[in-house]
C-alpha cells in the first residue's frame, strides 16, 4: 500500500495519513449510526411506511387503497351478478367471482384507470375532459 516509504520522514507522514482516514471513517460511521437510529423511531416507522419509496411503486397507503377499490368492485359484481341468494352454490360461485375480480381490480388498477378515463374523455368529448382531468 504504502511502498514509497524509504525513511522516517515518509513513515510519519503515512501514519498521519492512515490517522486522517481513521477519523473520517469514524465520523461516517457515527453519522450512519445516528441516521439509522433516527429511521428507527416509531414516528418515523409509521411515517416512512405510508410514503412511495421513489421507485415507481405505492406505499402501503396506496397498496391499502387499491385493495381497498377492489374489494369494493368485486363485493359489487358479486351483487349484480348473483344478488342476494340462499342457494349454497350460487353463494359460492358469488364469492368466488367476488374474489377474483377483487384480486384483478388491485393488481391493475392503473390500466383500469386508463381505460376508465378513456372511455370518459369519448362520452363526455375532449373539452370537457380536459376541463375535469386538468
């Protein structure tokens, strides 16, 4: 590492070298130390949890909601489809309908979002959807 070293005065000056980086590494390691505990606070759990981590994807907030909007879809196709039924059979394929379109809804959301606005901007024209969406 230090090859250049022929005599004392180039052995001091590497230690004070190899001392400097010790420190700031120490440093870094407490500022590390101090950021992790601070991430760490109950507050800051909560906080952080419900906020999108900047990758693209929803926080748990947006995760809840979208179930949220589908389980909501799929109990009303479950409605309109089957109504309220004694039969055990038409009970059941009700929820599994209810099931099934709750899982689609949440897992593509987006797409449902985009085609519902879509389908608005061709009902209702393109002035008045551009006035709605902004």
């Amino acid at each position: 590492m230090y090859t250049h070293i022929q005599n004392a005065e180039d052995l001091k000056t590497a230690i004070e070298e190899l001392k400097e980086r010790e420190k700031v590494k120490k440093q870094a390691i407490a500022d590390n130390f101090h950021a992790f505990t601070d991430s760490m606070k109950p507050a800051n759990l909560i906080r952080n949890s419900f906020k999108s981590n900047g990758d693209g994807s929803p926080g748990i907030a947006g995760t809840v909601i979208k179930a949220g909007i589908g389980m909501g879809v799929g109990l009303l196709s479950k409605k309109l489809l089957i109504g309220s039924s004694t039969n055990i059979f038409k009970t059941l394929a009700g929820n599994a309908v209810k099931l099934g379109v709750a899982g689609v809804v949440a897992k593509k959301t987006d797409r449902i979002k985009y085609a519902g606005l879509k389908l608005l901007t061709k009902v209702l024209g393109r002035k008045k959807s551009k006035k709605i969406l902004g």
